[in-house]
C-alpha cells in the first residue's frame, strides 16, 4: 500500500486510519474486530477525521505502547505484523506512517475488558453475547480452508493457474515462492513436508475433484413449480460444473445466462419494454456467493441450483455463516472462507465485500419483485429467487416513471442553486471553474459521495479534486459529520 493509496483509502471492511496520539485501549477494540472478521490494515500516523499525516518518528513511545498493543490488550494476543513506510508529514518533514497488518484468525479475540468485536463495514461493532458464542461456534469450521489436505502434493498444483493470479495481483515472484509466502496456500510441518491448504486445491488444483468430489456446482431445471420424483419426474435439464472454483463460477453463469428468458411487452409510453426472468447481477452474485460461502468440510452433496417455472433455489452446503441472520444479511458481512473471496474479488466477481446480497435486493425490487428468501434444511442453505413477472415489470416501469419525475424536480432545483452559486462568485469577483461547478452540482446530486467518485465522475485525480474541494470550503460548501459517515454542504 502507498502513502497516496492509504490518504484517499476509504476506511471499509480490512482498512482503517489511526492518529498516533489514540489510547492503546482503543486501537486494541479494531485490532480484535479485524482479527475476528477478514483481517485488514491500520494506518497509523493518519488522522481518521482529516487524513492529515501525522507521522510517528516524533512519537518513539507511544509508537512502542502501540506496537505492543496486540500482544497486552488483545486477548489471546493477535500475531501482526508491521512496517514503517517513509512519507512526508503534514509539516513537509520527512517521516514515516506504522502499517498494521492484522490476519484473519482462527480464535475470537476480545479486548482487556473481555469484549468481542467485530469489522463491519467501517465500524468496530461490539458483539453480543447470544453474537460472541455464535462466533466461537463459526471459527472452527470458517478456516476449513487452511486445513491440510490428506494425500495432496504440490504436483497437484496447476502452476499456470497461480501464474495468471500472480500477474493478475502484480505479484512478482515465482508461483510456487507466492503458493509458500502467501495465504499459508503451502505450509512446512514438523517432518519437513509439504502440505498443501484446501483453498490451494479448490483455486488451484489440475482436478480439484479428486479430494472434493463433492466439490461442484449441479444446475437441475424442472418444468412446472415443484420437484416430483419417480414416474412423475419433471427433470428437463440436469448439468454438472466441475474443475476450480473460478472454473465453476464461470461456467455455471455461463450456463445460466442461456436458461434466462427475455421477455418484450409494450410500456405505457407506447415504446416496447425487454426485461429478463432474473436480472444479470442477481444470477452472478448468487452463484459466487454459493461457491464462495458453502461450508466445504461438509463433502456429501455439491452446490445445487434449482430453476422452476416461478423461482431459482440455491441450495449450499453450511449454515448461514457467523453472525449473518436473514434478518441482517443486507448489511453484515461474514467471510466463511476468507481467501476464497480474496481470490475472487481479484478477479472481479466479488465487487465489495459486504455489498453483494444487498444488491440483490435492491435489483429484486427495482423489477417490483418480492426479497430473497432463507431456508436452512438440516446442513443446507436454501436461498430462493423470485422470478420477475410481467406484473411486476410494469410495477417497476411505473416506480421508475414516478421516480423519473422527481429527479426531474430534484435536477432543476439543483440546476437553480448552482446558477446562484455562480452569481455569488461573480459578486465576490471570484470564478468558479467548470470543475469546481461539477463538483458541486456532483454534491447536490448525493451529498455522500466520495472524493474518489468525483474524480471518476469528472476525469481529474483525487488530489486534483482535494485541492478545489478546499478552495471552496467555507464558501460554498462545508463538510457535515466525520470523513467516513459525514455528507456534504452546499453554502449558498
């Protein structure tokens, strides 16, 4: 991570800012929630509030008290590790920024005062009880991941697979130094052999089948809306996705774009409509969620996905995973195999963790169609997708011309502060460039958004944006609440 990377990183799920001067106490609260969810990074010697770099060369003792922080309030202690990263502070001295890296752990780790946390999103959240032991439960079997795989050698590696990943991530080295330096894919026991992780097989393997049978996804289409057996069998499709897990999630989205149907109607504004039974993201982050989340120590059936006349049912071996309830899932995320998602998110099919299963539900109801819906049938997860209908295509084409109508309204009062702010510079004979109007009408439009999206959205870099954004601070706009949580102002 770079100084630039880690002064526009927005705090999320494994990244957060310290200023040298936080208690010890505190910085042991994100500590323990990092290591009890996916693991992450601190920055400190960067203001949380400001990102003003602070540094730490200044501050020999308290970057000791710090650094000891994992091992005296952490319990039981959390094995980081950290370097010092040179940069130029606030002043325009020469300095350097601590960067803690904080594993995912086996263990639930809590604080001095024997309380558990956890990362979600950008928070540390303090967990209950009820929470806490359901946590303790999750850990054993959410690093079936790292266990050794009996019989399985590096000879079962695809080399190649771990070229293309390593070039994907800008990894260096060769394949096999990344297998043994990385993600514990590869470790050493006492005898001085080599064992090889269960995440090393199903990313990696030539055929991960020939130590998880079990391991692949089955497509089964049935005609009608219930599953018969026997002379009243209704089969009509029945295909089955092997190889590793990115072969799979590949292949089975593949194979699912061809079973979606699109279905044309004539919209009330006589122009003809095109909407599909599923939309694209739900049917590719069902199915990475499936491979990605399925408790894989559970080896008597595959991934099934069901497709009816009115639904998709996907059925994955493991329980709802930590403290995940169909209750929180929109909004708490929970990694029950942590590299996995990595893997994936490196190649695109995770978007942001903890971001997916919310989607979903915002796609599903902009098409006017009930939520996902949660069953758990002994050791399996039975996760249900409505069908979009023709009703409820209408029902959305409505919402969407209501809402149309008011972003109408919404843009044309926008449109009528932003010609007052212009008037309001003239005045004061200032000049609003046209990069600075953009930024605000950009604000107006949604007040939350980042510095990061404002470049994206007007083609300049961040600190480009940084530095109008401060010109007009005070002026035509303020900064409401904290950097991470906090909107913005627009001063008239």
């Amino acid at each position: 991570m770079t100084i630039q990377e880690i002064t526009f990183h927005k705090e999320d799920q494994t990244f957060d800012c310290k200023s040298i001067q936080i208690d010890p106490k505190a910085l042991a609260i994100t500590i323990v929630a990092f290591a009890n969810a996916d693991g992450g990074e601190i920055a400190i010697g960067v203001t949380d509030k400001t990102r003003k770099i602070e540094g730490v060369d200044q501050h020999t003792e308290r970057l000791n008290e710090l650094l000891r922080v994992p091992l005296d309030f952490c319990n039981p202690s959390v094995p980081i590790t950290s370097d010092l990263l040179p940069c130029t502070d606030k002043d325009g001295n020469e300095n350097h920024i601590l960067l803690m890296h904080i594993p995912a752990s086996s263990e639930l780790h809590a604080n001095q005062a024997d309380e558990a946390f956890m990362r979600v999103g950008d928070k540390s959240r303090k967990l209950s009880f009820e929470e806490r032991i359901q946590l303790m439960y999750d850990k054993g079997e959410r690093y079936y991941e790292d266990t050794a795989v009996y019989d399985a050698t590096v000879d079962d590696i695809d080399m190649a697979a771990v070229e293309r990943y390593t070039e994907l991530i800008g990894y260096t080295k060769s394949a096999k130094q990344y297998l043994h330096e990385n993600n514990s894919f590869i470790t050493i026991n006492a005898k001085g052999e080599e064992q090889v992780s269960v995440a090393c097989i199903l990313l990696f393997s030539k055929y991960p089948q020939k130590f998880f049978p079990r391991g692949r996804t089955r497509f089964i289409r049935y005609k009608g809306t219930e599953e018969r057996v026997g002379t009243e069998m209704n089969v009509i499709k029945d295909v089955t996705f092997e190889g590793t897990i990115l072969d799979q999630v590949k292949a089975t989205i593949a194979y699912l774009e061809t079973q979606v149907e699109e279905h044309t109607f004539l919209g009330q504004h006589g122009q003809f409509v095109t909407n599909r039974d599923y939309p694209k993201f739900v049917i590719q982050e069902m199915v990475v969620n499936a491979c990605c989340h399925r408790a894989y120590n559970i080896k008597g059936t595959e991934i099934q996905i069901k497709m009816f006349d009115n639904r998709l049912v996907f059925e994955s071996p493991g329980r709802l995973p930590g403290t995940v309830k169909p209750s929180n899932i929109r909004h708490t995320h929970f990694s029950r195999n942590p590299k996995i998602a990595q893997f994936l998110k490196a190649y695109d099919f995770v978007k942001e963790f903890g971001e997916g299963v919310d989607r979903v539900c915002r796609e599903l109801e902009a098409n006017g169609t009930p939520h996902l819906s949660f069953h758990l049938d002994d050791f399996i997860l039975k996760i249900t997708v409505p069908k979009v209908t023709e009703n409820s295509n209408k029902v959305a084409e409505k919402v969407a011309e209501n809402s149309n109508k008011v972003a109408e309204k919404v843009a044309e009062a926008n449109k009528k502060v932003t010609e007052r702010l212009i008037e309001k510079a003239n005045a004061h004979g200032e000049r609003l460039t046209a990069n600075r109007i953009k930024i605000l009408e950009l604000m107006l439009e949604d007040p939350y958004i980042s510095r990061a999206d404002l470049a994206k959205n007007i083609g300049i870099s961040e600190t480009s944006i940084y530095r109008n954004i401060e010109v007009m601070r005070g002026r035509y706009l303020r900064r409401v609440g904290p950097d991470n949580g906090g909107f913005w102002e627009i001063i008239e």
